[in-house]
C-alpha cells in the first residue's frame, strides 16, 4: 500500500471512532492545507490594514513593494509577477484559494476583477507550493482572499467610496457597499482607473467589478460564491513589437466555496470558471495589418478533507480537476485536462518539533505524470529562535503561447519540455525580549533552487536580428538570501528593513539572451515606515533599491499622507519620488514621478 494509501485508511479509521467534532479554521494559510501555519515556510502576509494605508492604487504596485517579488511591469495595465528570480510563468495566483493562473500566457495572471477595496489581505508563500497546488508553484504562491471569502463578519458590512486623480492624466474612482439580507452576506465593489499613459501609446483604462454572497448552512457549515468581471483596454506601444500597439482583454470568474464540519472531518469544496479574451492589434490605428484573438476558458475544483490523528497530527487528503480549453487566431483551437489527487500531514513530533510531509500526483493529457513531494521541518530552539528547513520538488508546464505563437519576431516550440525543479531552504525567525518593550523581529532565510529544462524565450546574445525562440534552454541553479528587521507599533510608528539577493548559473544558456528566464532582480532592498501624526493624519513610506541581471541598479519610493476627519480622508500618494529611471518588461523606460491627490468616504 502507498503512503498515501496508508494514511487515507487510518485517517478513515480514526474518523469513523472519533466522536470530537472537527473544527473549521476562518483563515486560509497558503503554506500548509494541513492547517499547520507557515511552520517550516516563509511566509508574507499583506493585511487590510496595510493596503489601506499603501499608495498603491493597482494589484501590481501594492505586490511590487514586498521581498523578493519582483513585479515586472509594462504599465499599470499588465505586470508580470515572480518571486525569488523565477519567472511569471513560475508563480501561481490563487483567489480563495482558487487557482486562477492563465493557462495560455502569465502575463494575464493578474488580468482579475479584483479591486483592491474587496481583498482583506494577501499571503505571499515564498517557495515552492507544487506539493499543494500543482504546476507552476516553483517560486511561490499569491493568495488573494477576498473581504465576502473572509467569512463576511460584521467589521466588514458599510458603505465606503473614493476618488482621486494626478500626473498623466490620471483618474480613479472606487465604490463598496457590504452587509446583510436575513442571513445572507452581500458584498459589492467596482473600480475603474484611466490615464493617458507616460509615453505615447501607454494610455489605459481598467474596470473591475465584484459581487459576492455567503451564508451559513447546515450545522457550522457556510456557503460563499462571487462573480467578477475585469476590464482592460490599454496602448501596448513596444510590449511585444516596435510599434504602437495596442491591446483589450477581459476576464470573468464564477467562484463557489462550501466548508462543513462532518465528525471529525472538517470538509471542504472549490469550484470555478475564468474566461479570458484578448485582442491584440500590432498597429493600434490600423488593426487589418496584424491582430491577434484569444479566447481562453479554464473550469475546475478541488475537495478536501482535514481530520486530526492520535492527537499530534493533522491529515488533509483531496483532490483536484481542470479543464482548459482556448480559441485563437493564431494559436488554434487547443483543448486539455489535468487531475491530481494529494495529500498533507503535519506532525508535531515534540512540543518543539513539528514535521509537515506532502505529496502529490498530477496527470494531465499534455505532459502525462509528475510527481512533487515535500517535506518541511520547524523547531523551537528558544522562546525567542525558531529554526525551519524544507525541501521540495515541483514542475512548469508550457504555455500554449510558447508552444504554440508564431509571427515575425516570436517562434514558439510545440515540443518544448515541462520545466523541472529541486529546491531547498534553511530560515530563523528571532523575536527578542526588550526590556523597554519595543516589539523586533528579525526572520532569515537561505534558498537554493536549481532547474532543469529552463523555458525561455531565447536568441543568441550578439544577434538582436534573429527572432526570439522558445527552448529548454538547459538547467541553471538559482541562489538565494532574504533578511527581514522589523519592529511593531511603538508610538503610533512602525519600521521594516529587508534586503534579498539571488544568483544563478544558467548552464548551457552561457551565450544567449533570454527574455524572462535568465533576466531575474538579483538584488533587492526595501525600507517601510508607518507614522502617526496630529490631527489624525498618517504617513506611509516605502524605499526601494532593486537590480535586475545586466541592467544597472535603481532606487525609488512611494509615499501616501492621509488625514482623517469623521467619516472622510483625503490622501495625497507619490510614486517613484525619486524619478529614477530603470527598463520595464518592455524595455522602454519606467514610469517617472506621480503625485495623486483623493478623497475617500465611508459610512
């Protein structure tokens, strides 16, 4: 019997004469569906709190500002997403818990109907997540959980609007509104941002909109379900090609999520849809020389089952399908499925020791089997030093872009070969106790990945000419280190310092230029500081100093000043203060310096 076999039956057994009943955690922890916290994992959380207080006014320039992620933007319209030097493709995004990465390219995944006012906070697993969530969790995983998935308690039901406007012509409005009907949870939020884009042909406008519903059932149980819709109509001048470009894509999501205790087994159910659409016109005033259609539909769920053994140990087992299915122009009609089955213990061996094991079984129609086992380990070493290894194994699988995408500058490769990977990680967490009360903590962490058939987008270094081809470009080893120093609120001030840096050896790629792959941040600084002012104001600042691989370092920063009086606040938000210049993923340069004035209201 396998291993997982072996755990299935006794977790069975133990259900079936236990008579505890289960209990139902509120709170997703993206590191462990074992329920075992970020035990073993290094994990970033990005509260209510801190979203209502960042000058982000986008889902990319609030990730763009943490550890070790590295939002690669071509403007507020598009960003590509990585964490710890991998590449968009080498990330997955979650909402509730929902995968919601983009089977056909990466560089949709944050292509969602998500305004910011409906997230109630963002966990970011740095490292991988395959044994728990599939393909494409090599660097990490971003979980997006929304205000109507939280539980929809009372602190969240109200009315709250806002609108600001700035520097190129730019101009946002937002409006929310939660609270109940008998015993059903509603939500709605909506978001729409315009502006006429830094450069010729950058211009964009973004809609977003969310409705959600939830309500307990059974006994203990509840029932959540939302449906949103994004937007997205912007100049994409040099995103792709050397001309003024332009491109729309829309996206539509269906989420249903149910959570019932049953004995001992605390049960759990996801289903989703996400249709995507996207048309490309390579001249934007002339669209019959060249344009390119998407249409893209991804259905699927999971079920999982979480139960407690022998008093130290917590077992989940589940599983999970998706169809994927695309429309295109240029790529072809092109149809796949995948199923996986899985499973997570964690142990806790002694009141210090805790082990977290999992595995799990893909099989998809394209790329057949893989199998991604993991272990991680978290000790107590003093009432101040807590110690934590793991050590995974996980997969990517192609794009159909890449396997598919062919025009005069691009060549994709039907052939190519899921990505391969092995990574390792050692971290501390140090919480000392200071006499005058000030709260520090200091979390480290040293990581080592190494990849084989590395997917990118490649060209001989010297031979700009040539088109860019699709390759497994051989293995390379990605190094890392991340250190974090933070203090709590002491006197209305918070401050937080952190430093990454990643180096790699890309192996037989030595002599070619690659587009994502072999171009990661190997360097990274942040510095963040809260501070309460008089008369109810406060300031948020955030420094950042980042270099990308051949490219020469830049240093920037943000900053929102908000006053609060009753019922209103009016903010003023700066970003890229510095007006430092840097390459974006168009290779074109970056927006410069923004200054935003708004209001918000709530009820």
């Amino acid at each position: 019997m396998s291993c997982t076999g072996l755990v299935l039956a006794l977790a069975i057994q133990a259900g079936a004469q236990a008579t505890t009943p289960a209990k139902l955690d509120s709170v997703t922890i993206v590191a462990s569906r074992a329920q075992a916290g970020a035990a073993g994992r290094t994990v970033d959380v990005i509260t209510r709190d801190d979203i209502s207080r960042s000058p982000a006014h986008n889902l990319a320039e609030l990730l763009g500002a943490r550890l070790s992620v590295d939002a690669f933007t071509r403007s507020p319209a598009q960003a590509d997403v990585s964490i710890r030097g991998t590449t968009a493709e080498q990330v997955l995004i979650l909402v509730d818990g929902v995968r919601m990465g983009d089977a056909q390219s990466a560089h949709y995944a944050l292509d969602l109907g998500i305004p910011l006012s409906s997230i109630e906070r963002i966990e970011i697993l740095r490292g991988p997540g395959s044994a728990l969530y599939g393909p494409n969790a090599i660097g990490g995983v971003i979980n997006i959980v929304t205000r109507d998935g939280s539980g929809g308690d009372a602190a969240n039901s109200g009315a709250e609007a806002s609108v600001y406007g700035g520097t190129f012509g730019t101009i946002g409005l937002g409006a929310t509104d939660r609270g109940s009907v008998g015993a059903t949870f509603l939500s709605s939020d909506f978001q729409y941002d315009k502006s006429d884009g830094h450069r010729p042909d950058t211009d964009y406008r973004i809609f977003q909109a969310r409705l959600g519903a939830g309500r307990a059932v059974g006994s203990g149980g509840r029932l959540t379900t939302a449906a949103s819709v994004g937007v997205r109509d912007f100049g994409a001048a040099n995103f792709y090609s050397p001309y003024p470009s332009g491109e729309r894509t829309g996206t539509t999501t269906g989420e249903a999520h149910w959570t019932a205790p049953v004995g001992r087994w605390a049960l759990n159910a996801d289903a989703s849809t996400r249709l995507h659409t996207d048309r490309f016109d390579l001249v934007r005033d002339d669209p019959s020389i060249y344009e390119n259609r998407h249409r893209s539909w991804q259905t699927g769920g999971d079920a999982t089952a979480r139960t407690e053994l022998f008093g130290n140990t917590s077992i989940v087992i589940g599983g999970s399908a998706e169809h994927d299915q695309l429309s295109s122009a240029r790529l072809g009609g092109r149809r796949e499925w995948r199923a996986a089955a899985f499973m997570e213990q964690a142990i806790r061996l002694t009141q210090r020791l805790q082990l977290i094991a999992g595995e799990r079984d893909d099989h998809a129609s394209t790329y057949g089997d893989f199998f991604s086992p993991s272990l991680a380990l978290s000790a107590i070493a003093t009432s101040e030093l807590t110690l934590r290894a793991s050590v995974a194994r996980g997969f990517r699988a192609p794009t159909w872009t890449e396997r598919y995408y062919v025009d005069p500058g691009n060549i994709g490769n039907p052939l190519v070969q899921p990505e391969r990977f092995v990574n390792g990680e050692l971290g501390a967490t140090y919480t000392p106790i200071v006499a005058s009360g000030i709260g520090l903590k200091w979390d480290a962490a040293v990581f080592t990945r190494h990849a084989r058939d590395l997917i990118d987008w490649v060209r001989p270094a010297n031979r700009a000419d040539l088109p860019w081809q699709i390759a497994n470009v051989g293995s390379a080893t990605f190094r890392g280190v991340e250190s974090t120093v933070s203090a709590a609120p002491v006197q209305g001030m918070t401050v937080a310092l952190s430093a990454s840096g990643t180096a790699f050896d890309d192996g037989d790629a030595s002599g070619l230029a690659g587009k994502y792959a072999l171009q990661p941040v190997t360097r990274q600084v942040t510095a963040s500081t809260t501070i309460s002012l008089p008369w109810d104001a406060s300031m948020s600042l955030n420094a950042v100093h980042a270099r990308r691989a051949g490219e020469v370092g830049f240093t920037t920063g943000s900053a929102r000043l908000a006053w609060d009086v009753q019922r209103v606040r009016v903010f003023v938000d700066g970003t890229n203060l510095a007006n430092a210049s840097w390459l974006d993923a168009s290779g074109d340069i970056a927006q410069g310096r923004a200054l935003f004035v708004g209001f918000g209201w709530h009820n």
